[in-house]
C-alpha cells in the first residue's frame, strides 16, 4: 500500500510537470516566433545606413555559433556569435562599403590565449582596407589590451588603468581538505608530468608540473611582450619592465609610455567617431546582427572540405553543446564520409581532454574518414592536448597555432573512497556477501584490495600503450620516440613542432590552404558542422517535428530544469541500490 500511494503520487507530480511544461513550451514558441520577427526586423534597420563596426566579448566566446551549454529554460533567439564567425565578420566588412571603421569594447574580455592573436592579427588585416579601428576600456586586462593593441587608437578612461603582469598559474591542493573530510583517493598514473591527479595527493605542485608549467608560461610572456611590442612599436624590454612591476597605470602614465594614445570617456570617444565619419548620430552595427545568417566560410567548386569545429571536453553518450561528444561526434563524421561531395575534413580541435572510450570512438570514425580516401587537416586552437590530442594525432596534417598548448599523452584515472567519511563522520557501515573474491570490486565505498588496484592500474598502463602506439602509427615515429616527449608532459606549439607531434605553426586559414593544397584545387566549397541555433529556436524547431516526438523533449526539459525532483522520483522507484563505480579513465 505504501509503494501505491507513493508511485501514485509520483505519477500525479509528474503529469502535471509535464502538462505544465507542455503549456508554457507552447508559450514559449510565440514569443519566440514574435521575437525572431522583431529581431529580424531590427537587424536589417540596423545596417541601412554605413555605420561602425560595434565588437565586444564581454561573454565567453565559443568557436562555433551557439555552441555553449544552456543553463536552463532561455528566452533568447539571438545567436552567440562564435569566434570564428567573429573574424569572418571582420573580413567581410573590411571590403564592405557599409563599414567605415570597428569600436572596440574592451571593457570585459572572455577570449583564450590564442583567440586573442588571432583577433588582434584580424584587426591589422582589417586596418590595411584603410579604415580604423578605435579601442575603449575603463581598464584593460591584459587579454583585452593584446587585443587593443592592434588598433590604430586606444582611448583610455581618465581614471583608468591598463594591466600587465604577465602569466601564472594557480591551482588549489586538496591534500588536507581530503583527509579532514576522510575521504581516500587512489591515482592511477602513466608519466611524470600527467599532473591531474596530484592535487589530491599534495599540498603543492611536484617538481615535474612546476618545470613543465613554468616552460609554456614563459613561452606565453614572450608572444606576449613580442605582440605588444610590435602593435605600439615600442620593444620587448620597455614592455617587459612594465609587467615585471605589475603595472597597472593612470591614463597618463599609459599615454606618456606610449601604450595609450587619449584618455576619455566614451561618450566622446562616440563623438570622435561622429566627428570622424561627419554624422550627427553614431550608427553602430552590432556583430551579431551583422554575421546573422551569413556563411562563415565560403568557397566553389566541385570539392567541398567539411569544417568540424570539436571545442570542449570529450564526454561519452551526451547530445549536450559544448562538449565533444561521441554521440554526436561519430554519426556527424560517418555521416561525412558517407557523402560523395565532401572531400576533406578540417578538425578544429579545442579541447583538454576527456573520456578514453570518445576520444577512441572518435579517432576510429576519423580513421574510417580517411580509409575512404579522403584528406584530415588538424587545426588547433587554444588546447589540444591529450584526449584532444588523441583524436588529432592520425591526421594527414596538423597545425597548431604558436601558444596552443598540446600534447599531454599520458592516461590518469582519479578513483575516490569515501569508506572513512562513512564510518567515522556519518557512522555509516557496509558489509558484504559475495560469490567471488571481486564480485563488490571497484566500488567507491570500501577500500580497494592490493588485486583491485593492481587491475587497474594494469588497465590504465594498456590505454597508455594504446595510446603511445596510435601516436608513433599517426606521426611516423617509434613507440621510444613518443615516450621521450609523452609521459602526459604539455608542449606549446612551438615546441609540438620541434618534438614533431606537429607539422606546422599556423592559423586555420592555413589549414584551408592545406586542404585545398591535398586535394590538388585552386578553391573548394564549405560546410560548417554541428549545426546549432539560438537556445530557444532550437527547442521551438525541435518541438514543430525535428526530434522523434515533442514527449521526449519535454522530457528532457523537465529533467534539465528540476534534477532533484527528477532524481527523487528514480530512486522512490529504483529502492535500495548500491554506488557503484564507473570508467574513470581519461586522457
């Protein structure tokens, strides 16, 4: 009687969030039809007139358009423009008679390392058409100022500041936390450098991460000083001596070392541009209305080159964004491989890593690519290192970008025990009946026996070796010369290069020209893969019939917005059940 009435109770709530949603799903789908046509509308109104380019990346800037992961139910229709539909946008108003210049909002930068040299390398190109470009921040990070840097003005609020400082790297240790909590951790390891795990371990970094972190860090500073530098025409040591001080500035101080060229407020900044372009009214054209519905990349031709953009951790069984999936990843390349007219492939990898078992899934789809005699061009953006690594490694050609961090070949699996926590902070104790001496191995709450670990540890070292011999197989090297530069050690591109992980420093415009180069054409056509729309225009398409069934969506609403209601009711049904674990390995 007791499981009825809670089943039942469990039914009714469910019902009625799901009747619930359905009605305010349906609702949501006029106010996004009205919203787009408004948008729309706007968008065309917003660019009759020649105008300024209005650039900021106050928030984090995905590489491709609307790949980020949706926090909740959202009620925007518009884009989030990706980066690289970003720098095409750039491109294409440098030869537009629409755009007489770009502003520069500075004010909040959320770009990589690479992301911002390759902007700053876009605003150059974008000066050489004869227009300006015009910079504003209250303060400059010293993200935003790289960038700033490229422009031919940079205004600078009067009580303003500009910061450099260089690079560190801070990372938290768990050490004492863990044992206070009495939680146990076991890592499983393969190389000196895979320094994942040790932050359970330590209280600080090991030799072998300090060495390795302080390598790129300094690589880093230096295209940092060599950029700036050669923007503001001033040298590295001038440049250097400011951040060894950590300067953060007044606006005259910034104008008189000559990193600034005007202190201002915006609001003249606007009317300097008014002044410039002789308006009374300053027409800024917003980005995304100016990239809406334009192709990111175009091309003709009777050979088309794909362009999959892989950002984000590698993940198994999810159709998540933001994320590199095999779900998603593996019927996209089949999908590719199957269709005549595409040629070649260029993989933008932008990843630190995830799941063996994606990550393997996604090189074999890449490998049946290939073995269909069609060419894989690797570009790599800010990381591309271990998993991203692994799905990069067997391409006809890879090309990083100078300050991409890559390499990280190594495997670490991180397998808490929480036996401790249970007995002696919650006075909660398991025991067990079993058939067979591992038949409750593995699990999460009991401590793992000497053969237990000894398992795993073996199961980790042959992922290792997987993964040093699909290396040595992809680059043409022996399984000894990728043990030198592996052990889970990171390379910035320049030294991916030197070690021959790697066959070219370069921009993805490079790895177009390396495709095209493969495939033996003067030009190719374009697609760009996944496909995503704006949030909420995606869950109004998908419920109009796009998905199997608009039950199976809002179900999936339903569980993304109330998860504690949604795990309460599986366990009422589950009952007892026993945590167990899960793969935990990754690259």
């Amino acid at each position: 009687m007791k499981k009825f009435i809670i089943y039942t109770v469990a039914a009714f709530v469910g019902a009625g969030l799901a009747f619930f949603a359905v009605m305010f799903v349906l609702f949501l789908m006029g106010v996004a039809l009205v919203g787009s046509s408004v948008e729309q509308s706007g968008a065309s109104s917003s660019i009759k007139d020649d105008g300024v380019l209005h650039i900021k990346a106050s928030q984090i800037v995905p590489e491709l358009t609307n790949n980020v992961q949706s926090s909740g139910l959202s009620f925007d229709t518009d884009d989030v423009v990706g980066f690289h539909a970003m720098l095409q946008g750039i491109e294409r108003a440098a030869t537009s008679s629409k755009v007489k210049g770009i502003y520069l909002d500075l004010t909040t930068v959320s770009l990589g390392h690479t992301q911002i040299y390759n902007l700053a390398d876009e605003l150059k190109a974008f000066r050489e058409s004869g227009k300006f470009v015009y910079a504003y921040s209250d303060i400059y990070t010293q993200h935003a100022y790289v960038i700033a840097s490229a422009a031919d003005s940079v205004f600078l609020h009067p009580m303003g500041k500009i910061e450099l400082k260089g690079y560190s790297s801070m990372r938290p240790y768990f050490k004492d936390f863990r044992e206070k909590l009495g939680i146990d951790v076991d890592i499983y390891n393969t190389g000196d450098y895979k320094s994942a795990g040790e932050s359970y371990l330590k209280n600080e970094m090991s030799d072998a991460n300090r060495k390795q972190t302080r390598q790129y860090l300094d690589e880093m500073k230096e295209n940092l000083l060599e950029e700036i530098a050669e923007n503001r025409q001033l040298s590295t040591d001038q440049i250097d001596l400011l951040a060894d001080g950590y300067m953060m500035t007044t606006a005259s101080e910034a104008i008189a070392k000559g990193l600034a060229d005007a202190s201002a407020y915006e609001s003249e900044v606007f009317s300097h541009i008014k002044e410039r372009l002789d308006k009374e009214k300053l027409p800024l054209i917003d980005l995304q209305s100016w990239v809406k519905g334009k192709s990111v990349y175009k091309g003709s031709g009777d050979k088309k080159i794909a362009l999959v953009i892989a950002e984000g951790t590698i993940l198994d069984d999810t159709e998540d964004k933001g994320v590199i999936s095999d779900e998603r990843y593996v019927p996209l390349i089949d999908k590719l491989t199957r269709d005549d007219d595409v040629h070649a492939m260029i993989l933008r990898v932008n990843s630190g890593g995830g799941s063996v078992i994606a990550s393997d899934n996604i090189y074999a789809a890449i490998n049946r690519f290939k073995d269909a005699g069609k060419k894989v061009v690797v570009s790599m953006g800010d990381l591309a290192a271990s998993g991203g690594y692994y799905i990069s490694m067997n391409a006809d050609h890879i090309i990083a970008e100078e300050s991409t961090i890559t390499g990280s070949i190594g495997v670490v699996s991180i397998v808490p025990n929480i036996e401790n926590m249970l007995e002696e902070k919650l006075g909660i104790h398991y025991d067990t009946v079993k058939t067979d001496p591992l038949a409750a191995g593995f699990t999460l709450v009991q401590s793992w026996s000497k053969e237990e670990q000894e398992i795993f540890q073996r199961m980790t070292d042959e992922y290792y070796g997987f993964f040093l011999q699909k290396v040595a197989d992809g680059r043409g090297m022996t399984v000894d010369q990728v043990q030198e530069i592996a052990q889970g050690r990171v390379w910035t591109g320049d030294e991916a290069l030197a070690n021959g992980l790697i066959d070219q420093i370069g921009s993805i415009d490079d790895a177009f020209a390396k495709a095209k180069e493969l495939l033996e054409v003067d030009d190719a056509k374009v697609s760009v893969h996944p496909k995503f729309q704006a949030p909420l225009l995606e869950l109004m398409e998908s419920l109009q019939g796009e998905s199997p069934t608009v039950r199976s969506k809002v179900e999936d609403m339903i569980t993304a917005e109330i998860p504690m209601l949604q795990h309460s009711m599986n366990l009422l049904r589950a009952g007892p059940h026993q945590v167990t674990m899960l793969d935990q390995l990754v690259y």
